[in-house]
C-alpha cells in the first residue's frame, strides 16, 4: 500500500513538473518560433502573389517603353494645307520680313535718281536730325530745365534741316526715312471751296501759296495765315501731271491724309 502511495505521489509531482515548464516556456523569446513554427503558405496563394509581382513588372517596363520612345522620336511636323486660307498669313509674314525697310533706304533714293554723293550729303543731315530728336525726347523724359519748351526745339530742329537741305532734298529725306512727304485729298465735301475750285480725291497736293507742302498740319497751317478769301495758289499732282488750281485761302473742305509718295521731280 505505502508502494502504491509512492508511486501515486511521484507521478503528481513529475505531471506538475511538466506542466510547469511548457506554461513558463511560452513567456521566454523566440519560444513560438522554436514550439510553432510558421506554417508554409498554401500552394495557390504562393501562385497568386507571383502573378500579380509579374504584372505590375509587365506594366513598369511597358511605361518605361513608352517614356524612352517619347524622348527619341523626331518631332511630328505640322500639316500644311494646300488651300490660299490656310498658306495666306505665312506667306504674308515672309514677304513681310523680305520688303521691311532699313531706318534710312538709300537704294530708293538712288532708283528715284539721286547721285551716292546726294544720297551721302542727305543721309548725314538726317543722322544729325535724328540725334537732335532723341536728345530732346531724353531731356524731356528727364524733365531737364526747359524741358516744357522741348516741343519747339523740335520744331526748330525740322526748320533748320530743310533750310540746310532744300525743299527737293528735304523730301528726299522724308521719302528715304519712310516719313510721310505728301499730302494726299481723300474726300471733298461737293460744296467745299476745293471741289468747286475743281480738286478732286486722289490729288496730291505739291504747294500752297508757293510753298512746298510736305504734312497736313502744314498744309492747314498756311490755310490760317494770310488775307481770308483771298484767291491762292494750290498746285497738285493728278495722275502724274502738275495742274494749278486757285481756292479761297482759308478751309478746303477736304480730308487730308499724308502718305509717302515719290519725291516731287
């Protein structure tokens, strides 16, 4: 009986003993690891995955692809269509930039018969001209003292360059330069002195009261000074030809536009 007592007691103590150590091993590191370790994945979980690696690999290089094919490709050139509508405003642009005109055109003044000594002696003036005038716009730009009175430099300065040049050479200028140097009657009123003295729309008017005209405001100017009413002289250029016609001085009855015509011969 006490056997029997003693092996009953021993097998309670060495089943405590067990169950002790598998309970304390569970809280140690790594224990999991070592007691359950990580079960394989599934066969067809493992496939998946795989296959989605693959395709997202598939659509990088297609986007990789895509990318170096657009840094290497030559630009795609413009279509052009062959109708006047769609060609007109480059071809304008072209003619454009072959027919501007230097700031002083001294082969125009050459095709219209001046000598390269004339066309020197002009040239020269209206360089000095040109000078005066951006010297007062900065004096003005400047306010330098006197600078309200800049205006009548300025007009001085073209009195002084037709005085040194002449009126023929003076035109001259004004034609090589683009500036405009005649004045030009668009319209008439039908019951103007002008119409009625027998001026008609086109006429290019050469001088009034004997003196050259070159700007509409000079023209109006010379229509202001003098006896009103008083017949004057006005000459034009009609289809070529000088014809002379006289107004009462004082409004035409016109409207005035300046262009840049030929020089007057």
């Amino acid at each position: 009986m006490s056997r029997n007592l003693a092996a009953v007691l021993l097998g309670i103590f060495l089943g405590g003993s067990m169950t002790w150590l598998a309970m304390s091993g569970r809280d140690r590191p790594g224990h999991d690891a070592m007691v359950a370790p990580e079960r394989p994945a599934p066969a067809f979980e493992k496939s998946g995955l795989s296959e989605e690696l693959e395709a997202q690999k598939d659509r990088v290089r297609s986007l990789e692809a895509e990318l170096a094919a657009r840094e290497i490709s030559p630009p795609v050139p413009p279509v052009i269509s062959e109708s006047p509508e769609a060609t007109a405003p480059a071809q304008e642009k072209v003619a454009s930039a072959s027919t501007e005109k230097p700031w002083f055109d001294s082969a125009a003044l050459e095709a219209e018969g001046w000598t390269a000594d004339q066309v020197l002696r002009i040239r020269r003036r209206w360089e000095h001209l040109q000078m005066e005038r951006l010297d007062i716009e900065n004096q003005r730009a400047r306010k330098a003292p006197g600078w309200k009175k800049h205006g009548k430099k300025k007009f001085q300065s073209e009195v002084d360059a037709r005085r040194d040049l002449g009126d023929e050479d003076y035109e001259a200028m004004r034609f090589a330069s683009g500036e405009p140097n005649r004045v030009v009657l668009t319209e008439l009123l039908e019951t103007s002195p002008a119409a009625e003295a027998g001026l008609l729309p086109e006429d290019e008017v050469i001088s009034y009261d004997g003196q050259r005209v070159f700007t509409a405001s000079a023209l109006k100017f010379l229509t202001q000074v003098g006896e009103p009413g008083a017949a004057t002289e006005i000459r034009i250029l009609r289809g070529g030809l000088e014809q002379r016609y006289f107004v009462p001085r004082g409004p035409l009855g016109t409207r005035l536009e300046a262009q840049v015509r030929s020089p007057y011969p």
